[in-house]
C-alpha cells in the first residue's frame, strides 16, 4: 500500500503522460517517510465510454484515488494529500492551459480488518540495500 488509481478519459491519452505522473507520485510517497516504497503501486484506467457536462464540447478528465491502509492520523494523511494533489496539478498545469479537463483527486483509507495482502517485494528491496 498505497495504490494510486488514474481514470482518464481516452481523449487525452497522448498529451496526459501518466508514466511520467507515476514516476512523480512514487517519487513524492517513497520520500515522505509513511510509505514503503515496495508497496507503492500505480495504474491507469483509460475510460472510452463517459460524458461530462452538457457533451457538447471537447471534455476531458482525470479522477485519480490514492488508497491507503489503515493506521496513520487523519493529519499524517491530510498532508500527503494535499502534498501530492500539488504535484497532480502542476503536472496537468500544461494540458489544463490548452484545453477543458478536470482533476479530482481522493485519498480513501482501507477497513482495517478487511484489507488483506501478500507481499514478497519488501524484502526484496530491503535485500538490495545490504
């Protein structure tokens, strides 16, 4: 955990450059200290089927969720997400400029007794730093 989660509308495919958003979002989570880096995951949803508004004009959006486990304060996540929707609209800031796109973003914390996982990549990456 955490996983970052893009939906985006399939018309901004080209000029939304999600591997370089990942890069970003793993960057500023390994780095804030509440994250391992092994369990920081990121994918994209390319949405071909929606509507915005009134459908009349070149649309464009982007709704991205960030889920986290359970067991950091309410501050602790607070500040990681207004950290990382910083980083969010400075990334988009070029596409937003040149065209009609909105950005959501929500981080969600997953039930603490029902959120299960198996991970081998931890110690993986712990072996690689010895």
């Amino acid at each position: 955990m955490p996983h970052f989660i893009a939906e985006y509308t399939h018309n901004i495919e080209r000029e939304a450059d999600l591997p370089g958003l990942f890069e970003k979002v793993h960057a500023l989570l390994g780095e804030s200290g509440v994250f391992p880096l092994g369990g920081i995951r990121s994918r994209a949803v390319r949405l071909n089927t929606w509507r915005m508004a009134d459908g009349k004009h070149d649309y464009a959006f982007v709704h991205m969720t960030l889920k986290v486990g359970h067991g950091r304060d309410l501050a602790t996540r607070a500040k990681v997400a207004e950290s990382l929707f910083q980083v969010i609209t400075e990334h988009f800031a070029p596409l937003q400029a040149k065209r009609l796109l909105a950005l959501s973003f929500e981080m969600t914390e997953l039930h603490e007794q029902l959120n299960f996982k198996q991970n081998n990549i931890h110690a993986f990456l712990n072996a690689q730093s010895s």
